[in-house]
C-alpha cells in the first residue's frame, strides 16, 4: 500500500472539515464501493494509514508521496 502525507492546498485548506486528515497525517488512497474513481476531477478518498479510519474526499496534490515507516 502507498503511504502518502496529507499536506492541505486549494480548498482542502478553505473549507476544512472536522472529518479531514491533520496536517502531516499518513494517509493511503481507498476506492469505497459506488463511488467514483480515485483521480476524477483531481480529487481521491483516504483512510489513515494507522486507525484504516475512513478520512474522507481530499484533493490529489494535498496527497504528498511518503516513505513507509521502520516497524521497530
């Protein structure tokens, strides 16, 4: 699974929602059954990478790729 950090632009950043990711949260794309692709109008569904807690609709390039972290 691609883990990406969630760095809000554009209207991620405007019109916030309680539901959203944090700044700086790992987060990974996730296709919910009926819904359009990932990528339509440059936008994609996330979970978190941590609780797989369903995120919500956020703009592709607030989607900053990021390195898996060492398991310790």
């Amino acid at each position: 699974m691609k883990l990406y950090r969630f760095e809000p632009v554009g209207l991620d950043l405007f019109d916030r929602k309680a539901y959203m990711p944090i700044p700086g949260d790992l987060v990974y794309k996730t296709q919910p059954y009926g819904t359009p692709r990932n990528g339509t109008m440059g936008m994609a569904y996330v979970a978190d990478a941590e609780t797989d807690e369903f995120r919500g609709l956020v703009l592709l390039a607030s989607l900053v790729p990021a390195k898996k972290r060492k398991e310790t």
